[in-house]
C-alpha cells in the first residue's frame, strides 16, 4: 500500500502507540521530512505555529534517556497498589533505543508575538497548536508503516538539558519514531488489562453536559 | 470522492480553519457520528480517553454564544495597535450559527482513576490527549466535506454556564462543524495578511535545539 494513499479513516484506525514493533530499521530521511511537514500543516491559533522539532539519533543521547526513563518507570511502579503493580509489570513503557529516531517536540509560547489572534481569553490554545501538530506527524507516520510511541515518563527539566532547549522552550513530548514491522490490533494497555475502552455513546451528550 | 477514500495527506493538506464557507445544511447525523467516532479514536495518556462532546444545536444557545464571542472580538480588537486593528477588521472568526451545529470538547482529568500510567512526571499529558482527539476529528471531517472552525474567543466561564458543565469537567475547544462549499486553499490569516507561514526548515533541529 502507498503511503499516500492510505485513508484518513484507516490511518486513525490502525494507529498505534508503538513500544515494542519497530524493525530496528532508521526511518529514512524522505520519509521522515514527509511526516515532519504533516505535522507542521497543523492548525495553530493565530497561525503562530509555535511548535519545534529536534530530531535526535546519537547513540549516547539515546541511551541517557533511556536509562532516565527507566528510572522514572521504577518510582511509577513502586507507588502502586500491588495489584496494578502486577499489571503493569509486563507493559513496555518505551522504544526509545530501538527505533533509532526520538522527535522532541516543543513550544514557544512567544511565538506569534504579543497579540496572538484566538488566544487572548483562552491562552492554552497556544499549547493546544503544538499538539494538534503531534497527531498530524502520528497519522502520517502511520500511513508510512512508521510507528511514533509517545514517551511522557520523564522530568521535563531533564529533557529541557539533554537537547539544550533555550529559556522559553517547553518540552511537550518524546516521540519515538521507526519503521514497524506491524502495529498491534487492539491498544496494549487493553491487550495487558491496565484500562478498558470507553464506549462513544458514554461520551456524547446532547445540548447540556450530560444531557 | 467518498469520504472513506481521501488520504491521509490529503486531509492533512486539504484540512481548513473555517468561518465563512459553511453552506448552512446541517450535517447529517450518520456523518455526525463517523467523525466523533474517528475523535475517540485517539490516543490518550494511560488509555484514560477524557474527553467528552456536547453537541449544540438549539439555535437561541448558539445565538447566545455569538453574541458573547461578538463581544469579545470588539475587546481584541481594540486592545490592537491601529495597523493590526486594521488588518483585522475582515477577518472572521467564527460561525456558530452558520454551520448550526457547535461541538463543546471538554476534558475530565479525573478520568482514568488515581494513578493514570504516563501521565506521573507530565500531568498536561492528561488534555494533551483532549487535543489530538480534536485532530483526529478535524481531519475526519474534511474528508466528509464537512468544516471545522475552532472558536476561542470566549470567558471558559462563560462556555461552563452555557452548556452546564460539572465541578471539574474543563472545557476546551468550541467547534463550529458543518457542510462547507469549499475549503480554502490558504488559511485564512495567510490570506488576510494577519500572519505569513513559517518555513519547515526553520522549526527542525538535529540532536540540539539549534542544532
């Protein structure tokens, strides 16, 4: 199947939150410029675009925040209940050395300058923008077999010193991103028994909260 | 084209903020419900989906809620520079009673219970989730042809009375979303000369931000 071709309905469908399938492979840089453009075609209040993406691949670098992961994945599980202990256990939390590629996505919040249309009485909308751009690069990615794992077990100011950001950079996310050799059909946090679907029905209401 | 076969990348490139080309049909409810199918889609921090959709139609709210989004655009306006003012002056920035129907996408952070898996050392992964749901659903919607318009101007006070959102549940985003004529080939700020687009290269960094 072309990459250009898969639809907008398949790609939310098939996408997954990637831990444990990438190939090992890198994503290739066309590939990967592909994907980077989609997620900046995003929507951003005031057209401000505030987001940046450093793209990193050096062994060492990967390997700090692997291991610094690792570190907050234990303080997580230590402070379970000892039943969602068991539970988590078996769940993999990161790929962040075998995909090869980690997308840092940031945000400016200056960006746009003082008077950001659409962002004075909510100014949130700014962040909002910059993960808009993140589904965009995640539905992209899947229409390219690339799988993107969202890492959120760090401290940000962690992050902030591994990729040098600059005062009035934020982190928002550690993508993962590599070629899979498949994406799993059922989410793994339902697969391992951690947290169930939801139904839409449940989430819809008409005219009033809960009506 | 049917609306299970636009791509992806189509979407992504086709995919508009609209105000003005909303064809005043309401959209139908089977489309309705694909696209808040494809929103709950998303990922989200320890499979906590916490989002939820009130959808409005009576016309006397959606009056309402233009006439205080009205009332907001004149408080903008005149916090302007006069340059800025003017430029502004053409720009619309919303259609709430246009496309007749309004999506409130709100977000519980409560949801997923004490210990959400992902979201210990960054809690805003817990609306960051809201927010691709927002994506998945914007894009879902240009392949039906249908608009999306996300409005921002508004007290988020204001918004919780409106639609009686409970202790606790935020609201996030109000959607205008309806059949449009057209999408727009450039965004609407480009167009009107509020703000020009920034080029990719500038927002990809390797291994460094800066780098």
């Amino acid at each position: 199947m072309c990459a250009e071709q898969l639809s907008v309905y398949d790609a939310i469908r098939l996408r997954r939150d990637v831990r444990a399938e990438f190939t090992g492979e890198l994503v290739d840089d066309d590939t990967l410029w592909r994907i980077l453009s989609a997620a900046h075609r995003a929507p951003s209040v005031g057209n401000s675009q505030p987001w940046d993406f450093v793209v990193v691949r050096e062994a060492a670098t990967l390997r700090r925040f692997a291991d610094h992961v690792a570190g907050k994945r234990v303080e997580f599980r230590d402070a379970l209940p000892a039943d969602r202990a068991a539970t988590f256990d078996p769940i993999k939390i990161e790929g962040i050395v075998e995909s090869g590629t980690g997308i840092v996505v940031t945000h400016d919040d200056r960006r746009g300058g003082p008077q950001v249309l659409g962002r004075a009485s909510v100014p949130e909308t700014g962040v909002y923008s910059t993960v808009l751009a993140i589904q965009n690069l995640w539905l992209a990615a899947t229409a390219e077999q690339v799988g993107v794992g969202w890492v959120s077990f760090y401290e940000p100011g962690f992050l902030r010193d591994l990729v040098d950001l600059p005062e009035g950079i934020t982190p928002i996310a550690w993508l993962c991103v590599g070629p899979v050799h498949e994406f799993q059909e059922v989410p793994d946090l339902e697969r391992f028994g951690w947290r169930a679907r939801r139904a839409l029905t449940d989430a819809v209401h008409y005219e009033k909260f809960g009506g």
